[in-house]
C-alpha cells in the first residue's frame, strides 16, 4: 500500500472517532462552560479550577522561553523578573507579544489592572529567557541555550511554546531528548507546546518538536466546551504521545504597552500547565521533575477523547 492510501484511511478513522466522541465530551458540562461568566476569572482559570485553589506560585521560579517580555506592563510592577538575550540579531524587548502572553497566563496578577483575572502562579518568580527573534522566530541552539540557562538558575518549571512541525516517521531530536533528561533529573520539568498544524476532524497532524522528545511534556488544546480545538496536534507517531490537555482557544492574556487580547493556540494552552505546575510545586518539596510531571497528570481531570488527543487528560490545579 501507498503512504498516501495510508494517511486517507488514518484520517478517515480520526474523522470517525472524533465525531462519535466529540458529541458526547461537548455535552454537560462543557455547554454550560461556553457561556460561562468571565467577569472575575477567564473561563480557562475557572475549568482547570485555579479560581479555588489557595496556591500562588510563591517560592518557585519559572521560565518562559518565548519573544521576550515586557516587565514594564501595568499587571507586573513590582514582580520579581530575570531577562536575558539568547535570540541572534534581535532587541531586548518583546516586540512580537507572544512571550507577554505566555507569562500573563502562567505567571500573571491574582487582580489585574482591568479586566478578569487570567494569571495562575501569581507570585512564582519569573524568568524571561527570550530565544524567538522579534519575528517570533528562533533556532535550536538559542531554544537549548536558554533552556541551560534556566536549568543554572534554579527554575523548576521551563515553559515552551514554541516548536517546529514534523511529519509522519520523524524521531524526537536527540539534544532534546538529552537536555530533557537532564532537567527531569535535576528536579526541572519542561513544558512545550504540541503544535497547531492539525485541521481537524479531517487531518491530525504529529506533535511537532521540541514537544515530540519523550522527556518533554506535551500540551494540546481544547475549547470551552471541552473540545479537541481544530488545530491541536496528536499522537500519530510511535512513542510521540501527548500528555496533557489544557485551555487553547480565545485565551485572554497580557500584551506589551499595558494592553490585553484573546489568542488561540497549544502556545496558549502550555502556559496553563505552567502556572498550573507552579502551584503544585509551592505545595510540596518532593512535587520536583518526574514526580511534577506525574502528580499534573494523576490529578488531571479525564475527557471522552482518546489519549492521542489529550493525554490523560485536562489540567487541573490543586485546591491547596
């Protein structure tokens, strides 16, 4: 058989189960979440529950490598932030927003300025590691520079999205494999982005990198109705799983001037996990590396979507 026969009917076996499932994870709960009221918290805090939990990030440092961060945005005054420059020929700022974003949903105020609340570990410790170009581009050797360096500053969580594509029968990059190895073994979890190639129900497109290296945790996307967002990349390579599921679509977040916007994306929905894991990491000691990655999935709340899709499941945050 042709590589293209194949890929026809894999598509047509995902379609198909998409729709058989996807009805039933829309129902319930997920309906009334699409008209939930975001006039205290987005809907994002409040289905992975950060609204209840008493947790705040405090005590744990966390890196964000993105485009960057603008410190001087209304919701972040007075916080604790570290900056550096690992993008070749780029400014020091964050000009493309993407970084600002990412940081607002993982690590933003407990009361912004304006607007809801759509920050997690309020009072983590933030280190911007800017390895995309004012593009929003960036390569491989910026991307494990800053990962390096997060990794000598004592970060306990590294934030990623970020990421190439890749196509069906690509291997994870070994340095990735590698240098995720040892962050897991220095009590470091590194969170990345799954990817947004996918155009679903009729193409799912593989987890892209650095996501796909199996000591990386990879973050798909759903709606606010609990389903699998259009763009969301899967599990279709061996061993190339995602992991866990989080908020990706009209995600209200922070962007450099004082400004905010919805962005849709698995860039989104790492940073829920982010922050996420931030909170569980304050609540115990031993909550470090492996054991971070375990207790996110062990408390995460489980979807009728196979884990191709979500992992095992849609983050959840501790209550204490």
């Amino acid at each position: 058989m042709d590589q293209d026969y194949l890929r026809g009917y894999r598509d047509g076996i995902n379609e198909l189960v998409d729709r058989l499932l996807g009805t039933e994870a829309a129902e319930g709960e997920g309906a009334a979440l699409a008209r939930v009221d975001e006039t205290t918290a987005t809907w994002g805090l409040q289905a992975a529950k950060v609204v209840g939990s008493s947790l705040t990030g405090a005590g744990i440092r966390v890196a964000v490598l993105d485009t960057g961060f603008d410190q001087t945005h209304q919701d972040f005054v007075g916080r604790a932030v570290t900056k550096k420059l690992f993008a070749s020929r780029s400014s020091e700022d964050d000009v493309h927003g993407h970084g600002t974003h990412c940081i607002g949903t993982a690590c933003g105020p407990m009361r912004p300025t304006t607007g809801p609340r759509y920050g997690i570990a309020h009072e983590a410790e933030i280190y911007a590691g800017k390895v995309l170009g004012d593009d929003g581009f960036g390569t491989d050797r910026s991307i494990i520079a800053g990962m390096d360096w997060a990794l000598d500053q004592g970060c306990q969580v590294i934030s990623m999205s970020l990421g190439a594509a890749t196509r069906l029968g690509d291997q994870p990059s070994d340095d990735y494999e590698q240098i995720g190895q040892a962050c897991l073994d220095a009590g470091t979890l590194v969170i990345a982005a799954a990817g947004n190639e996918s155009g679903r129900p009729q193409r799912i497109a593989p987890v892209g990198s650095p996501a796909n290296a199996s000591t990386i945790m990879a973050v798909a996307a759903v709606d606010r109705a609990f389903r699998i967002a259009s763009f969301s990349c899967g599990g279709m390579n061996p061993n190339q799983e995602i992991d866990i599921a989080a908020p990706g679509v009209a995600i209200l977040s922070s962007l450099p001037g004082n400004n905010y916007d919805r962005w849709d994306g698995t860039s989104m929905a790492t940073p829920h996990v982010t922050g996420i894991a931030a909170l569980i990491a304050q609540s115990n000691n031993a909550f470090r590396g492996w054991a971070l990655w375990a207790r996110l999935l062990q408390i995460s709340r489980r979807l009728r979507f196979p884990p191709r899709d979500i992992g095992k499941g849609f983050v959840q945050a501790p209550p204490s």
